[in-house]
C-alpha cells in the first residue's frame, strides 16, 4: 500500500515536518510494510519556504529585519534559480508566533519587517513578488510594507503616521514609493474574509492577536479610514475584495497599493512542484492541521487534498487537534474520515 502523509502545521504547536513524522509513525506502528512517503506542505503561508527549498530550484536568502514590534531579527526568504522571482513568507518577518504571548500588540504590530525583506529581493533585481501571508502578527493593512518600500502615510498635519494599525486612523494622504521598474505582485492566501465587516480582518483574527473589545474598536475605525483613502488615491475597491482580510488587511492593502493579485497559495505552491501529478498514485492521504472546520474547505490546504483526493477515488484521512462544524459537509468534499487527535 502506497500512502501519502501531506499535513500542514499546528500553528504555535508543531511544524508541517513535525505533524507528518508524528503521523508516520503512527502508521508503521500498524501498517510496519506499508510504502509512505511525507511531503510537509503549506497553504501558502508558514512552511511554504520549507516546500520550496525541498522542491523548487532556488536558494534561501537570509536578511537583517525586524520583527513586528520592530525588534531586530533575522529572517529568510526564497529566491527562485531566474533570480526573477522571490517568494516572501510574511510569518518569517512579521509572524505571531515570533512575538511572546505577553508581548502581543496588534495595535502597533507592522508588517514594515516583510517589507524589508521584499526591498532586499527588489534589490537583487526581482520583477515579480509572491507574498504568503499566513500567521501574521498585524493588523495594520500592509502599511508597514509600503513604508519599508519607501511609500510616505501622512496626516491632516503633514506628519509621519507611526508604525502600526492603531495610527491608520489619522491617514490623510498617501505618497507612493519610487520603484523604477514594473513589478508583478502576488498574494498567496487561503481565506475569504474581506477586509472590514463582521468577517473581516479585525473581528474575525485581531482576537487571536491579542486585541480586546476596545482595540477591536479602535482598530475597525483605522482600518475603514485606511480603505476610504486608498480608494480615493488609487481607484481600487478593496473594501469588499475576497480574501482581503487575510493578514490583517495585508491583501486588501497590497492590491491597492500596488495592485497585486490574490491567489490560493496552495495551488501557487501545488502548481509549482506538480503536486496533482504525484497524488494521483497513492492508495490512502493523510492530511493535517491544527483546526478542520468550514473554512478547511473552502481553500485550506487540508480541504484542497481532500478535493484532489475525491477527483482521483483516493480514500483522505484529515487529522486535527480541533473538530468543527458539519461532518457532512467535510464528507462530501471528499474526506473519507476526520478525527480529532
């Protein structure tokens, strides 16, 4: 029996590696004969540069940064063999689980750390930016980047915003980077809530970030200035963009900004290494992640599998610490069966 072990992380638990090596060995335990291979995968945010690394031509580039409460750091990214292409893990820079639980404030938590990064690849000479943006600590719309970039956010009194969402609030104007060449830019994300709303960026992942009631406020406020005045200079609607919430605004910001695509960042990623081509010759999948719930298949990794699964009549276990909602519904898009660990 050939069985394919494909997980992503536990997020602030256990890696994709971690998660996959667990689930092997649970099953030489019964199945001691049994042909397995693991490929640790990602939906596009962390661990998709352990992915490329594994699979795809190229290097990781290593880069003074900071973190999102602007503390000094090292961060990496993945610089494809053309050395055209660079491919940015927002969590490496600007990530959650770099930040103390104690430390967290999403009120001036910035992603300007992912924007030096994304200089350093323009810098070498890249055209075209994919950024994954999962596990981000911010909550700030991508203004950080655009500022790493050299982009000015000015307010009513001609002053530089500081760094963070909680400043949004008081943006009046906004004064573009110089970027002397034509840049293809890429989000790689896995959710469909808009930036603002019930489902958007602040109500539905602020919490986790370490936002209270009234941060929520204040935030939702910032934010909605925030998109009132990209819309104004740059004649983009993002307010209502899918997946414009991903990262605390990160996407929605950055199609405005620069008007960057959204896309799954599981199939960049499939898509990349041909992962469909090699599913199709296994007999049973294992999948994984932290939390299988609704939102696994409407583009999470997990559901991806379990959809690719179900396409070529391959039985896909999902494994989770977490079971939520409508077991129906998991069934029908293609899990054979889901259990919480």
């Amino acid at each position: 029996m050939r069985i394919l072990i494909i997980p992503d992380s536990f997020k602030e638990n256990l890696s994709s590696t971690e998660v996959a090596k667990a689930i092997k060995k649970g099953i030489v335990n019964v199945l001691p004969e049994a042909n397995i291979k693991e490929i640790p995968f990602s939906d596009g945010g962390e661990g998709a540069l352990t992915v490329l690394q594994k699979y795809s031509a190229g290097r990781i580039v290593k880069c003074k940064t900071v973190n999102a409460l602007g503390e000094s750091i090292q961060a990496n990214y993945f610089l494809f063999k053309e050395k055209k292409t660079a491919w940015i893990e927002l969590s490496q820079a600007s990530g959650l689980d770099l930040i103390p639980k104690e430390k967290r404030d999403p009120l001036i938590a910035s992603t300007y750390g992912t924007g030096i990064l994304i200089k350093n690849a323009l810098e070498r000479g890249c055209n075209e930016i994919i950024l994954g943006i999962g596990g981000s600590a911010t909550t700030d719309g991508g203004a950080g980047i655009f500022e790493a970039l050299g982009g000015l956010l000015i307010d009513k009194n001609g002053n530089h915003l500081e760094k963070g969402g909680v400043s949004l609030k008081k943006l009046y104007k906004i004064i573009p980077p110089k970027i002397s060449r034509k840049i293809t830019w890429k989000v790689a994300c896995d959710v469909t809530n808009p930036i603002l709303g019930k489902n958007g960026a602040v109500n539905v992942y602020s919490p986790q970030k370490g936002a209270s009631e009234k941060d929520i406020v204040i935030l939702n406020e910032s934010l909605t200035n925030f998109v009132k005045i990209i819309e104004k200079n740059f004649k983009r609607k993002i307010s209502n963009l899918v997946g414009g919430g991903a990262a605390g605004g990160t996407a929605a910001g950055l199609n405005g900004f620069f008007g960057a695509t959204l896309d799954s960042g599981f199939f960049i990623l499939s898509d990349l290494i041909g992962l469909e081509k090699e599913i199709k010759d296994f007999d049973l999948i294992f999948t994984a992640e932290g939390k299988i719930d609704h939102q696994s298949i409407e583009g999470k990794l997990t559901g991806n599998i379990a959809k690719i699964g179900k396409k070529y009549s391959i039985p896909v276990i999902g494994l989770t610490g977490r079971l939520v909602g409508d077991y129906d519904e998991l069934y029908k898009s293609g899990f054979s069966g889901v259990f919480s660990i």
